[in-house]
C-alpha cells in the first residue's frame, strides 16, 4: 500500500518526497526565523520540544490545504513517517531524533556513525538510520550533552549523563573506543508509575504487589538486586512511591535516575544529591560516601542510595539502624544471597572495616537489612528481552557461618514461566520483620493476595 493511499508504492515514495521537501522547506524558514530573534544563533537540544510543535503545525497546515489544491494526500502512516524525516532532519538530535521519538524504543545502541542499533519494545534490530560521518555523530552528542556539566573530549574521551527526559546517555571517543559509541538507555517514567504496571508486563506477580507495598509502609529496609539492565532503578523508584507522602527523603546517585519529583506528578519532601568527579584539575569531586553522610544531617525519613558499589556500602548499612528504617539500595549481584555477600564485600571496602571479621559483619546486616529482591534479565526465544523478579526473600536475622539466611518468599521458575511460592504462613517470620508490621498496623494475613496457594515449592 502506498503512503498516500494510492496502489502504486514507487509513486507513493516520489509524492512523499515532494511532500518532504515542501514541508522541510517551511519549517526551516521557521526555524530561521526564530534563530534571528536571540542572541546565539545555535541549536541546543533543548529547542527540540518547539521544533516538534513548529513540524507538526506545518504538517497539519500541508494537510488542510492539499485537498483544495491538488496536491499528494497522504494516508495516517504517511503523515507519520513525514513528521518523523523531516523531525530528524531539522534538530540537534539528527538521525537520533526519529528513534529517541519512539516511546517504545528503551535503548539506542551506537557502534560507529555507521551502525545504530535499538532495543524496541524487548527486540533488540537494526535502526535503519545512519551518520554521515564520525564528526556528525560527535557534533551531535556535544548537542545532547548542552544541557548537562559533563563534556566530551580528547582530554576527557568518557561521559555518563542524565538527559531531561530522565534517560542515560554514555560516551566514549576514539582510541579508547573504536569505533566511537554512544549508548543512550531510556527512562520510560510514563509508562511505568506503578507496581501494577510491571504485573502488567509480567515482571512480578499480582499477589507479590500487597507484600510489596505493605513491607514499604512498614519500614522495612531493603535491597533491590540484579545484573544490568535487569530494571532495578525502576522498581527501586515505584517502592519509592509508595512511601508516605509525609516522610522525608533524600536519594543519592551517581547519575540521577530516579526522578521522584517528575513520576505521578512530583513527590513532595524530596532532596535529590549526585555524586561529582572531579575536574581536569582534581579538584570538585563529591563522592556518595560523603553524600551519604550529609544527608544524615538532613533530617531525613529514609535514605534511598541509587546504587552501592563502594565503601559508602557501610555508611547505608549504618543509616538503616540508626532511625532510618525503611532505607534501601540497589547492587549488582547474581541472586538474593549472593546480594548480601556482594554488600558484606562492599562494606569490607571501608578503611574502618578492613580488618573486622566477615561474621560479624554478616550478623550486623542480617540484623539490620530485612528484605532482598532480585531480578533478572533473560532473553526469551522469540529474542526478546524479558525482566522479571527471581525471588523476594526476607533476612531472618540469623547467620549461617559468614552469610545471614534469607527465606524466600516466591523464586521465578524459567522453565515453567511463573513463581514458586515458599512460605506457608507470613506469621513465621522473625519477630524483627513482624515487630515492624505491627507497628505499621498492618496484619500479615492475606498480603499475598487472594486466591493464592502459599504450597511449599519443591
């Protein structure tokens, strides 16, 4: 079928050629003349919201008047792909534009001017567009990159940026990459503002949300684990949501992510910190071991630390048994006990702690850490990606040798698709995990939802 609703395809591309060129045409003119009223006659990024405006006002014009006129009319997908070429065409984002405008698109892979890759929907494919040239490329990430403090150099061949829209931009030039790559990883804050939205994909079961949000509001202190890429920034931040709204807290980032004042209209009483390095001189840097400690003078609720990955590990360990119950992190690990040996390693990684013996360590985070959730990212056999949570389970407070016991409450089974569930009754639990929900006020019983058989998995 042809774009404009006709029967031949090769006339179709010639009219939406012709189409193209005539709407380009005035939307530059625009452009221009827009330009000429300010004092820098550059485009940043940040102009790419009325850019789209002016495209789509003159799209709409185009077709108002091509009925009365005899021009090409073009079907809803013509108009569509017109919007997208001539978008791609007239703002800094370049060939960038028409991907990073797909709201299913999650994360867009570039090997090389040549090579541009994207994560669609789970399915990793080929994009379909290019860069001129290596320096086009460059040209355009200097233009991503205008609204940040970070740049990108000889002198400085890697970056890692947050952009507005809350995605994560990273670069690395030539020699240290060849060919120059940018990975840019989308932070879909619309489309997930809620637990119930990632049920919904199948990343958690429905009878693990009542848990979820109860152990929250319960002030229970947690780890979101996973691999890269397995969502542990976005469950972090919809477990987040459901603090109440009186609390106050503060997150802390390398790189901000979780964008609590933008998801569901903004959360009051929240101080975001990100970590700094340092400038070509050494000099400026803030570390989250030294923002985890500001923000304790703060009068902070609850402290939420992006990611662990150092010695600040002990300094969130600290926080959660020191009246800030209800704190949490997230960390690479390879499973839920594996996560509490990867954060006992972390907390060695401190000076104070180089010598202290692992099993005391273990008892002072199986005293103070009460929930694990991990996720995972597998690849399914139609090659999509699929997230899900591998299992939950609750820190007992016990140590077995140098690792506190976790039970798990559910653990995914791959072959079979769905959750196993390994509690037969939530009352069981040690009195340091109950203690907290009776002092929330909230009854274990029915907080796996209804309906729901609690049968010991085998």
């Amino acid at each position: 079928m042809s774009l404009y609703g006709g029967s031949d395809p090769a006339a179709g591309v010639d009219h939406l050629q012709a189409v193209e060129s005539e709407v380009l045409t005035r939307v530059q003119a625009g452009i221009a003349g827009q330009l000429a009223q300010r004092s820098e006659p550059e485009l940043l990024a940040s102009d790419r919201e009325w850019i789209a405006e002016l495209v789509q006002s003159e799209i709409q014009r185009y077709h108002t008047a091509a009925p009365h006129r005899s021009s090409p009319v073009l079907d809803g997908a013509g108009y569509e792909r017109l919007r997208r070429r001539v978008l791609s065409q007239v703002t800094p984002l370049g060939p960038l534009a028409e991907l990073l405008d797909d709201p299913l698109v999650e994360e867009v892979i570039v090997n090389g001017p040549g090579e541009i890759l994207v994560v669609r929907d789970g399915v990793q494919e080929v994009s379909g567009v290019e860069f001129g040239s290596e320096q086009e490329l460059l040209t355009t990430v200097h233009q991503i990159l205008d609204t940040s403090s970070s740049h990108l150099d000889r002198a400085s061949p890697m970056v890692t940026a947050t952009l507005g829209d809350g995605s994560r931009i990273n670069a690395v030039l030539p020699p240290v990459a060849l060919p120059m790559a940018v990975t840019i990883r989308r932070h879909q804050l619309a489309r997930f503002g809620r637990l119930a939205d990632l049920a919904q994909v199948g990343t958690l079961p429905w009878e693990l949300i009542p848990l979820l949000q109860a152990a929250v509001r319960s002030r229970l202190s947690l780890i979101v684990s996973g691999s890269t890429g397995s969502g542990k920034t976005t469950l972090l931040r919809l477990l987040i949501g459901e603090v109440p709204a009186f609390e106050r807290i503060l997150t802390i980032e390398d790189q901000r992510e979780l964008h609590l004042r933008t998801m569901s209209g903004g959360r009051p009483n929240t101080i975001s910190l990100e970590a700094r390095d340092p400038n070509t001189e050494g000099r400026g840097e803030v570390t989250i071991q030294q923002l985890v400690r500001n923000a304790l003078r703060q009068r902070p609720d609850r402290i939420f630390v992006g990611e662990c990955r150092g010695a600040e590990a002990l300094d969130v360990v600290d926080a959660m048994g020191t009246g800030h119950d209800g704190s949490g992190t997230t960390l690479h690990a390879n499973s839920a006990r594996d996560a509490l040996a990867r954060l006992a390693a972390l907390v060695r990684r401190h000076p104070a702690q180089a010598q202290a013996d692992p099993a005391a360590i273990a008892r002072e985070l199986a005293a103070k850490v009460d929930l694990v959730i991990h996720l995972t990212r597998f690849r399914q056999l139609d090659g999509r990606d699929h997230r899900v949570v591998q299992a939950v389970g609750f820190v007992t407070g016990q140590v077995e040798g140098e690792m506190p016991l976790v039970e798990e409450v559910c653990r995914y089974s791959r072959s079979r698709g769905e959750w196993d569930w390994g509690l037969t009754r939530l009352d069981d639990l040690p009195a340091k995990i109950t203690d907290k929900f009776d002092a929330a006020g909230i009854a274990l019983t029915g907080l796996l939802g209804t309906g729901v058989s609690l049968g010991v998995s085998t």
